[in-house]
C-alpha cells in the first residue's frame, strides 16, 4: 500500500508518527512523508539539520520530504505563524514536489495544530485519494484552556475551520472515548468517527538496562520521574507546589525529562522556591534511551490542568507508563485518571491539586516494594490487554486497506 503521511512534527522530533511509519515500513507499505524543518521543542530548526538535510530525507525505509517553515520560537504570537506557515508550505511546496505522484490512502498526524489538516485536505482533492485523520488534540477547545487565544469570535473562527477539515476527511480517529462525541459536534452526522488510542513508544526490559549516568546516584531516594513536554499543559506550578511541600522530606527526588515552552519558567521557580536539591532537570533524550532513565524511578508522574478539554484526553506518554510495569502518579481529572484508578496501577488525585499530590507521593513512598511492584504489574496488563501496539496497527492498516479498496471501486466506476 502507498501511504502518504502530513505531519507538521516527523524524526529528528520525538513523536509516535516516527514509530509509525518504521512499522508500516517493516511490514512491506510504501511511505512518503510531508513534514517541515525539525524545531520543536528547542524553538529553532536543529544545527545539525541546517549543515546536512540530506541526512534527514529517509527514516525508517520511509522518504521524507521536507517544506520550509517559521521555526516556533518563543511567544504565542510566532507559535501561530509557525502553524501558518507549515500550512501554506506543505500547501504550496509540498504539493509541487509531490506532484505526479498517487497514493492508496493519505494519513494526516494532529497532535497540534489543526491547521496541519488544510495541506491534507488539499492533497485528497487533488489526489482523489482518501484522507484519515489522527486528532490528538482538540481545537478550538485546547485553545480556550491553555489561554493561548481568548477572543469568542476567533475561536468561533477556529471552530469552522475544524469542521471544513473533519467534514472532508474519510475517517476521523480520536485519540480517547471521550474525544468522540467531542469530534462529532464539529462534523457532519455522516462522518466516519472510530476510538483509536496511542501505544507505548518504547519497549522495556530492564534486565538488559544500564542506568542512564546522567540521573545522581543514591539508594536511598524515592524518585519520581517526569518525562515528556514541560509546556502550559502539563501544569508545572502544581507539580512545584507539590515539591515545595514536600521539600524537607529528604529522601524524596523529583526528576525531570524533557523540554518546552514552560521549561525556562520551571528552572526559575526551582531556583526561586529553592528546590535545586530535589527537583532535577536533566535535559531532553531521544525515546531511545528512556528505558535508562525509567529505571532510576520508583513512580512516573502524569499532569494535566484542571480544565474541561484535558479531562478528555488520554496524555500519550500514559501508555509508555503502564508499558514500563512502573506504578503511575496521576494529577489528572478524567478518562486518564480513570485508566489509573480502575486499573489500580497508581495513584491519582484531582488535576491542579499540588497539596494531594504530594499526599499521593507520600503514600506511594510508604508502600512496600512488593505493594508498587504490584500496581506495575497491573499497568503492565492493561497495556497489553487495551494498547497493544500490534493490534493497533493492524486495525488502522485494516481501515486504510477498506478506503483503498472503497476508493478504487469508486475511481473505477466514474470513469
């Protein structure tokens, strides 16, 4: 099958799109991706890319064709024009170099912005080819929540832009249950709206792990770990708050992975509330190598803010949580704090709530070994029982190969 993929966000990035399309390759699919010039989360297009984007035109057996585009830099005002500008130039550039070119199915990847449908949209027209869209994101309702846009009008705006896309996709995939009534007030009655969620992005056997160097050594620490983006989202000031309550409990370690727009913020506040003991900030690594840093931890931590839209979402790196047999700490309302409770693989307290975080450390710190290993091991059930990655992938392949064969009848017929 010819697959074509428009993600803003590909490899170097660390996103589950790069998983992807390895596996669609692996299992014999022809894949092109249209994607932009690698810069997130830094804010500018990576050195590395800059002095040799010829390295970067293959990944995984796929070929990626890159457009250029406003790096995101700093600020919400250049966060837009980078989402503008990734849209007109997948739009104008993409579709030149793409041109003569037929594919079985177009795959469009939406963790943010939505804007990245417009070029996907384009390109089913001209193509006649069936587009699938991936929403990991909900506009304009994630707009709204994290304050980036305020104005009623402009968000009523947003919202007609996101039915022009969903309405003229084949199959919408929403990333959580709750996602799906959410999807389908934005399209028509008609429109093809199924349950799809993540996978863990990594796989774990820490038998064979040597512990990440970077993370300080010591027996005696409680540590829990952070990893993903450090942005508005994530809700930092009540992880802070739950640190600073916690801070003379010495033996209590908070580790950070990751990088993003709050990350400057984060530091200065650690600095500020004067946690440098305990509250680490060690830096962004490739997926690669989080097996190595996940077994410094005795709890993964989970947070998102305490607003309507993010107790709809599943955060993606839960899945890579349950995956690791490690117990989860939630700071969530939700779809996502249900996963956590009803499974019994962690703790979780209600979003945005610092003091009962830091009464759900405490509790998880007091356990037995044995009682923690336990909840991994229940997280590590549900993992294989609902986000199998193999299951998953081969029901997305099915929904794609069942377009394919609708479209070509239907090709067929009209001429």
């Amino acid at each position: 099958m010819r697959i074509l993929v428009v993600s803003q966000y590909f490899w170097p990035e660390n996103f589950r799109i790069n998983d992807l399309v390895t596996e669609w390759c692996q299992r014999g699919h022809e894949v092109t991706v249209l994607t932009g010039y690698p810069n997130y989360p830094s804010g500018e297009v990576f050195p590395e890319f800059r002095e040799n984007p010829g390295a970067y035109a293959r990944y995984g057996g796929a070929r990626v064709v890159r457009v250029p585009l406003l790096s995101r830099g700093s600020g919400a005002v250049r966060l837009l024009v980078n989402y503008v500008s990734f849209a007109l130039s997948a739009s104008c550039f993409g579709v030149w170099r793409l041109r003569g070119e037929t594919y079985d199915v177009i795959f469009a990847f939406e963790p943010s912005p939505i804007t990245v449908g417009l070029p996907a949209v384009l390109l089913r027209l001209l193509k006649r080819t069936p587009l699938v869209f991936w929403v990991l994101d909900l506009w304009p309702e994630t707009l709204e929540a994290v304050g980036v846009v305020k104005s009623p009008k402009i968000l009523k705006m947003v919202g007609h832009m996101v039915s022009f896309i969903y309405d003229r996709c084949d199959l919408v995939l929403a990333q959580s249950q709750s996602f799906v009534p959410a999807i389908r007030k934005h399209c028509h009655p008609r429109t093809w709206v199924e349950y799809f969620p993540s996978w863990s992005d990594s796989t774990f056997d820490f038998s064979s792990v040597e512990p990440a160097s970077e993370v300080p050594t010591g027996s005696l620490f409680f540590n829990v770990m952070f990893a993903g983006n450090i942005g508005d989202a994530q809700d930092f000031p009540a992880i802070l708050d739950a640190a600073e309550k916690l801070k003379g409990q010495r033996n209590i370690r908070w580790l950070i992975l990751g990088d993003g727009r709050a990350a400057d913020y984060v530091r200065s506040e650690v600095a500020r509330r004067g946690l440098a003991d305990c509250f680490l900030m060690l830096g962004q690594y490739p997926v690669e190598r989080m097996p190595s840093f996940y077994v410094h931890a005795d709890a993964l931590l989970l947070s998102l803010r305490d607003k309507p839209i993010f107790a709809m979402t599943i955060p993606g790196k839960l899945q890579s949580y349950l995956a690791s047999g490690i117990p989860v700490l939630a700071m969530l309302n939700g779809e996502g704090a249900a996963i956590v409770s009803g499974s019994r693989s962690g703790l979780s307290c209600p979003a945005g709530d610092g003091k009962a975080l830091a009464e759900a450390v405490l509790e998880l710190a007091a356990m037995s070994p044995e009682e923690r290993s336990k909840m991994g091991e229940r997280g590590l059930a549900l993992s294989l029982k609902d986000f199998d990655r193999n299951i998953l992938i081969a029901k997305l392949l099915a929904w794609f190969d069942q377009l394919a064969t609708k479209n070509k009848h239907r090709l067929g017929m009209s001429r």
